[in-house]
C-alpha cells in the first residue's frame, strides 16, 4: 500500500467564523484506493500559499511511501533544507498529512485510529466550551460585559459543560508582549468573579490569553484573577519565550497552559522544562497524531496533562479525540459544536453533556 494522490480543500466556515478564518480539509488516496482526510491548522500565509507548501512536503516526503511509515516520513520533513528544528509551517503541513496516514490505517484494518496508537484508555473525554454571545446577546458587547458572559456560562453549563473558556484580558498585537491595561486587569478579575458567581463549583474557569503579556504583566494578571481559582492560565506569554514562561509559572498558584502555537515534542520540552503544567496541542500543527503521543507521554513523565486545542474543523476534532482515547494524563479536549461541521464529514465526535464519547467509525472521519 502506497500513498499516491492528494488533494486540497480550502474551507472558509460561515461568519461568524466560529474555528478560525480558513481550514484546510486535505485528502490522501493509496494505490489500491482507501483515502484518508487530514486537516492542517491555519498558517501565518494565506491558503494558497500554504496549500503550495501541503504538495511539496507531500511529493518530496511522503509519496510512493507506506502511509504505515510515519515516524520516517516525519524525519523526511522535519529535517529537510539541513534544518532539524521545529517549522510551524513545515510541520503544519506534515501533520495534517499525516493525520490522513493514520485516516488510511485504521480503514485498512477496520480499526479506530486509537486501537492503533496504545488502545483505549478513557471510554469518554471531558470536553470544554469557548463561552460565545447567546442568540439575543449584543455581538460586540459581550466580549466586555461580564454579566453576558456569566449569562453565556450559566447556558453552557446547564447543557452539561464543566468547563468554560473566556479571554478579556485584551489585545493580541504584533508588538509582543505588553504590560496590561489597569482596565484589562479589572476587567478579567470582574469576568472571573461574574462567571464563578454564576456557575459556583459546577464549572472550572479556563483563562484564556494570546502570549500578549511581559512577564510582569502576566503576573499582574494571574494575581487579580487568582480569587476565583481558573484551572488554568492560558498562553500567558509569547510561544516561544520559555524562560518568560516559567516566570510566571513561578509566580502564580494557577497552573500555566501552553501549545497552541508550538510544533513538535522539541518546543513542547522546553515549555515543560520551564514550568507549563498544561500542554495544549493543535494536532494540525504540533507533528500530528504520532508526535502528539510523544508529547503526551513527556507531559505524564513530567507530571503534567493535556488539553489538545482546538481553533479549527472537523477533522482535527476527530483526531484530538482518538488521540485522547489513548492518554493516560489527559486533562480535556476543546470542542467547537457547528452545525457547518456535520456538512463537510459524517462520523464527527459528539458531546453529550460536557463529555465527548469514542466513535466506533474506524477512522477519526468520512467525506
């Protein structure tokens, strides 16, 4: 069995754009016909270009080879040009690639991807919410008003949600990191005691941020919200200042969580080295399936858990849950409900009350 053809589907979701501003849905066929679907996480070039970057890491590393060849086909892409050293556009590539292998495999053998990748460990996952306006909210408002976004929390975890997402603490820009705004710092402590007065002890709160903070500010942040004991501090810092990290993990009771702009088991190290106690890898980006399993057992060895994110489609969902399955410290799994997602593949994971179940389909989705 031999990896031959690939195509491309640009997918832009409908607005409000709930996942992100474009998903590429890619599909892989052998050459005795079993396809597999693969999604790589959106790239800092436009989708063109980086469908441009999916063929050529697919022609020069992966075609005409086994797709059981993961680990080689990996070390083809991760240490081409002389590079051997994390590429978030590379590994972007690769990994929604590879994630097809995995796709082929488990149609091959009429098996679940995880069956393949150690066997089930967790029959559920718990799945958390990004907390988004309700129906007759303000669109523009919400994003400011505590009191909407308690209402939004209140809503969620009535439906079965243990866990909410929320980000107030300000603008990501491309300066890098900032001190924070007295009104961002008074305005994320005023979200955290509105959402933990609205759901008590039902929820945990999961603060979200962009790495838009100095240190400092970070720690500012974490001291006003700290009251109301969010399970994590999301991104505190930019991605890929590590000693910045561990700054603040230093300075703070709440555990520090990072990963959604990290690619490989190399930058998921450090980040663990320096103190993040929850690491959060898109699948789309991170290596793929095969990686995330490397950086999920250097998370347990280190006492720490993952929550692998999700700003993207279905597919990366899918793939998310089958490589939760497999995890011993696995904490949570993000999840985006759309009913867009339904159109594009059957066999998405579902979330019923606040936990999603593995899905018998033998692979992470169809067409």
């Amino acid at each position: 069995m031999r990896l031959t053809d690939l195509e491309i589907f640009p997918v832009a979701p409908p607005p409000p754009g709930w996942g992100g501003r474009y998903w590429l849905i890619l599909r892989l066929t052998t050459d005795d016909g079993i396809t597999g679907l693969g999604e790589v996480y959106a790239s800092a070039v436009g989708p063109r270009a980086m469908a441009a970057v999916i063929a050529d890491v697919f022609a020069r590393h992966m075609q005409g080879t086994s797709p059981e060849n993961v680990e080689t086909m990996f070390r083809r892409a991760y240490s081409a040009g002389f590079t051997q050293r994390p590429d978030p556009s590379v590994m972007g590539a690769f990994s929604g690639l590879e994630m097809a292998c995995w796709d082929i495999l488990g149609k091959a053998r009429d098996r679940p991807v995880w069956a393949l990748m150690g066997g089930r460990m967790n029959d559920r996952l718990r799945a958390y919410t990004y907390l988004y306006p309700e129906p007759h909210h303000d669109p523009n408002r919400f994003w400011v008003d505590a009191e909407l976004a308690a209402e939004a929390a209140s809503a969620r975890v009535a439906e079965g949600w243990t866990a909410v997402k929320f980000d107030p603490a300000g603008p990501y820009t491309m300066r890098g990191g900032h001190m924070p705004a007295m009104s961002d710092i008074t305005r994320s402590a005023d979200f955290c005691a509105a959402i933990r007065g609205a759901v008590g002890d039902r929820a945990d709160l999961l603060f979200g941020t962009h790495g838009q903070f100095t240190p400092a500010g970070a720690i500012r942040l974490a001291q006003a919200i700290a009251p109301d004991d969010p399970l994590w501090f999301e991104e505190p810092v930019p991605p890929d200042d590590f000693p910045a990290l561990g700054a603040v993990a230093r300075a703070t009771t709440i555990p520090v969580a990072t990963g959604e702009r990290l690619t490989t088991k190399a930058e998921f190290a450090a980040a663990l080295a320096h103190g993040a106690r929850i690491l959060q890898p898109a699948l789309g980006r991170a290596g793929g399936l095969w990686e995330g399993k490397k950086i999920a057992a250097l998370a347990e060895a280190a006492g720490a858990q993952i929550a692998p994110h999700l700003y993207a489609g279905p597919v990366e969902w899918a793939a998310n849950v089958h490589l939760g399955v497999t995890c011993p410290n696995i904490l949570m799994v993000e999840a985006i409900e759309s009913p867009f997602h339904d159109a594009l593949v059957s066999g998405r994971p579902q979330v019923e009350g606040g936990f999603s179940r593995r899905q018998r389909p033998p692979a992470s989705a169809s067409p």
